[in-house]
C-alpha cells in the first residue's frame, strides 16, 4: 500500500527543502565569483558537517573550517542548517553505530541508572564518551559522503550555472 502519491511526497519535500530557492540561492552565489566545484565542496561538506550527532558543534565547526579554508561562510552555513533535521534523526544510530564499531555491550538501563547516580563530573565525562561514540560513527560515514556527493554536485551546479548564463544572454 502506497501511503503518499509522487506529486504529494514532491510538495512535502519542496516545503521542506524548497528546489527553487536552493537553486536560485546557487546562482547568486556562483554570480559572487564561486566556482561550481568549489561551492560544490563547500555545500557538501556542511551538510556532512551538519549532521555530527553533537548539538552545537556544527555550526562551530562551519564556521572555523570555512574561514581555515576560504570556503564561503553563508553557504557552509546554509548546508549546516539544511542539514539539522537529519542531524537530530541521526543521533540515536549513530550512538547504536558507534557501540557496535566499539563493540560496547552496555546495558541502557545501567547506564541511565548510572547517570542518575554519579556525581556531576562523571555524568559530563558519561555523555562526552557517549558523544566520541556517536562521532566515530559519523566520520565513517561522513568522509565517503563528502566525496561521493562533491562530484556529481558540482556537475549539477555547472549546469545550473550554464542554464542561467544562457537565459540573461552572457
């Protein structure tokens, strides 16, 4: 049983991540002198920056490695914050991920008993190693995303920026 039809999927997907103002968004910027591949980068590793399962860190993290690279800080940002959604869905396999990677077999109900029972310091340390659990899972993902996307996004992104050349004439 289908639950959504295609042009209803497509007007909840466009709500959420609107392909005409993406679109016009990339112009503007390759108009300001970015290239199509090095915007290309730039977006994708925001949105792979924006889903590290540490609430906080992303958009820090933006924006420290757009300046160390000269990358374009709105765009970067611009993907880190697209990306928020997935970030908070991605928290939980990343933790459950992490585990596996680290091969952790520790019991929630102890570890939230735990929790409850330490002193503050411990909790903190609790939750920083938890965060390095669900980070380590990122990365093995994240890395190859980045490099898979960045190519075919810069090639979507030359396109789009020939279509408008031609449109005004240049």
């Amino acid at each position: 049983m289908k639950l959504l039809s295609r042009p209803v999927f497509q007007s909840l997907v466009e709500g959420v991540y609107p392909v005409a103002s993406i679109q016009r968004i990339s112009v503007i910027w390759l108009r300001q002198g970015v290239s199509p591949d090095r915007l290309a980068l730039t977006l994708a590793l925001g949105f792979a920056i924006g889903c590290i399962p540490v609430l906080g860190a992303p958009t820090l993290l933006c924006a420290v490695l757009a300046l160390a690279l000269r990358l374009d800080l709105p765009a970067i940002q611009a993907a880190n914050f697209a990306a928020m959604p997935l970030q908070l869905v991605l928290i939980a396999p990343f933790l459950r991920l992490g585990g596996w990677l680290l091969d952790l077999k520790a019991d929630r109900a102890l570890a939230a008993a735990t929790l409850r029972h330490l002193p503050f310091t411990h909790a903190i340390a609790q939750l920083a190693a938890l965060a390095g659990q669900a980070t380590l899972a990122w990365f093995f993902f994240a890395v190859p995303a980045v490099v898979l996307v960045t190519g075919p996004l810069a090639a979507m992104l030359r396109r789009v920026s020939s279509l408008h050349a031609a449109e005004a004439g240049e």
